[in-house]
C-alpha cells in the first residue's frame, strides 16, 4: 500500500508535503506533484502536511479519485515521466511532465 496524490493538488503544488516527506519520494511534475508507490514508506507525513487535502492513504482515496492512484504509479513507468526510480526526488528536482491524464485534466 501507499499513499496517492489526487486532484486537489493540480495546479497548486504547495509542496509542503515534500518538506514532510522522511524518505524523499514525493516528485514534482509539471502540473501535480506524485509518490513514488515503491519509495513511500507509508508513514503518512505528508497527509496533514497537505493543505489542499490532495493525499489519501491508497484504500482511502475517495471513489471520484480513484483513477489517481493507478496514475501515480504510472508516472514512473519507462515512456510516462522518464523519472524512473531514482531512488530520491531530490536526485531529479522537477521533471517538467505529468502522466497523461493530469496534463489533459480541465
């Protein structure tokens, strides 16, 4: 399990959760910021960090959202962000690119 960043945060980007985040797995995308589903340690920091309410715990995410935590774990994948899995945001700083959906969300 892990935690997902939903629609709240698109366009906002406060990034007062990456300062919460102990393990640096929180990524900086065009539009949105993204966990990294094999980085996070579920310590759940980063959810009361964020004040837009954009974080979920996975089973929490509310249904409207759901396609957010797929899209999450997407954005590392070869061909979506290129970002990989570095292993630490720190190491890669912004990536300038969303999946898919979040830069065609309206």
């Amino acid at each position: 399990m892990t935690y997902t960043i939903c629609e709240p945060c698109i366009d906002v980007k406060d990034k007062a959760c990456i300062e919460e985040c102990p393990v640096d797995c929180i990524y900086e995308g065009d539009r949105m910021l993204y966990i990294h589903p094999d980085e996070c340690v579920d310590c759940g920091a980063c959810e009361p960090a964020c004040p837009v309410e954009a974080i979920f715990y996975e089973d929490d995410v509310p249904d409207e959202w759901k396609e957010f935590t797929p899209w999450n774990a997407e954005y590392f994948e070869d061909g979506v962000s290129g970002v990989g899995s570095p292993g630490g945001a720190a190491k890669v700083g912004a990536s300038g690119v969303d999946h898919p959906k979040v830069a065609a969300w309206e």
